[in-house]
C-alpha cells in the first residue's frame, strides 16, 4: 500500500506547488480532486491543466486517482449539487456528464480509478423513487467507464442515499454486479456509521476496494479528525485492507486541516509510515 494525500487537503498554494513537498514526506499517490483550481473539466484551457498534471505526476512518480467531490464545482451556492438524486432530472444530467468527463481525465492521467458517491437526497422521494433516480442517471457513467477501461470507486458518505457498506451491496446488485462498480472506503465514515467492529465489517467487501481515504472520526459524528484523534484502531482496518491485495494509495483527507497542510501531512505520514511498514513486513 501507498502513503497517499488529497489535494482537498491542501489550502493556500498551487497544489501543483505541494506535490515535490509530498513526495520527499514519502507519499507515493494523489488523490486529485476536479476543482476550479486544479482540473476544470469544463475550462477553457483543459487540455493544458491535464498536461501539467500529468507531468507533474509523473515527475514525482506517484499513482493517482480522481475524486469528483468538489463542493462548488457544479453550482456556486449549493455545496455538492446536483448530484445522482437530485429531484431534477436535467440536474442529474449535469452530474452525470461531470461524471463522465471525470473518466476521461483519467484515462489521461493514467489514474487507477475514478472516486463518486450518491449524493445528499434533498426532498421527500420515497425509497423506491430515489432508486430510480441513482440507477438511472449512474448507468451512463458505469457505460462510459467500461468503454474507457476506468473502475470507478464508489464511496458511502455519511448522510448520503448510499451510507452504509450494505446499501452499497444493494447499489452493486441492483445495477446487476458490474465488476468495475468498485469501492471507495473512508475510515472515518466507516466509524461514524457504527460499522463495528471496522476490521469485520470491511473484510466482505476488502476485495472490492479500488481507493481508500484515512481519517480519524468519533462514532457517530461526522467530523475529519487527524489520525490518532479519534476512536479508530488502524492496525485491525489496515490488516484487512492489505490482506485483499489492495496496493493502492491510503490517502489522507483532512479537510479542515488544509490551513496547517504541511504539519498535517508531516503528522500524517510519521503516524501511518510505521503502519505501512509493519504491514509489508508480515
């Protein structure tokens, strides 16, 4: 496994700035959130910003992954929106092509996976209508995924339609299986959500896992916490996540810490090196 880090965990400088920083911290991956200032799908100069990323990337020789968690990207009032169940139709539509182009940029930076969830269900829709709007507006997505050869790491989000590691079982069987429809974990939610004991519960599904955020969390609080803050026991979680086969990046979502990222990353990495090391010694 890799020490990874999010560029949403990065405030006050060029992301593109951070990288060199990072890599002599000893992370080997980028989780790479589409944002107005990293990559823009939709910007005029699109094509440049991918070239400089992925010369950046490939300087460092780190992997990588795209999260397409961009609070204002979309909408520049409501954070997050549209997403996959918004009640609008054409609404999700945007969402859907987000997505899409999300896949491309991977394909172009040689990413491993594209990172997405459900989205925050914001009117009265019954159970089976919200169902409908998920699978319908996601199976363009899972379409051009399979075309461009991109597995796509679907995350349950705290306070979202898909919450829980079981309503994502229901997501995988009611869009038939596919075997690109993978799995983003996040520590952090997995504590928040009372998926007790993490190790056990996560271990029906370790093989599904195409990306993985770390965080600390209180149970039951969804707050990102720096590890060792909260109420997680790694070494269980991370014996499971190796034991899959999982080589991909751990990357550290701190949000808030974005404002102090430099010690927040120089914290992380000294608390998760000798995890790693330990893991890759068994």
């Amino acid at each position: 496994m890799l020490l990874g880090y999010g560029t949403n965990s990065i405030g006050d400088v060029d992301p593109l700035d951070a990288i060199p920083l990072l890599h002599d911290l000893g992370y080997r991956s980028l989780a790479i959130t589409l944002d107005h200032h990293t990559i823009d799908p939709f910007a005029a100069d699109l094509s440049a910003r991918i070239h400089r990323w992925r010369a950046a990337v490939d300087a460092s020789r780190m992997a990588c992954v795209i999260e397409t968690g961009g609070r204002h990207l979309l909408d520049p009032v409501h954070k997050h929106e549209p997403t996959l169940v918004t009640a609008d139709p054409a609404a999700r539509s945007r969402r859907t092509d987000f997505l899409c182009r999300a896949i491309d940029i991977a394909v172009e930076l040689r990413a491993t996976c594209v990172s997405l969830w459900s989205g925050v269900v914001r009117d009265a829709a019954d159970d089976e209508a919200i169902w409908d709007r998920l699978i319908g507006s996601l199976a363009p997505v899972l379409d051009h995924a399979a075309v461009r050869g991109i597995p796509l790491g679907f995350e349950p989000e705290p306070g979202m339609a898909i919450d829980t590691l079981a309503r994502y079982g229901r997501l995988v069987e009611r869009c038939g299986g596919p075997d690109h429809l993978r799995l983003t974990i996040d520590s952090g939610h997995l504590e928040c959500m009372g998926e007790r004991p993490l190790d056990e519960r996560l271990r029906p599904w370790a093989d599904r896992i195409v990306n993985v955020h770390i965080d600390d969390m209180l149970s039951c609080r969804h707050e990102h916490l720096p590890l060792g803050r909260g109420d997680i026991d790694f070494p269980p979680i991370l014996a499971v996540i190796a034991a899959s086969g999982y080589r991909g990046g751990l990357h550290v979502e701190l949000p808030r810490q974005s404002h102090c990222w430099v010690e927040t990353a120089q914290q992380s990495a000294a608390f998760l090196a000798p995890l790693l090391s330990q893991e890759s010694s068994r």
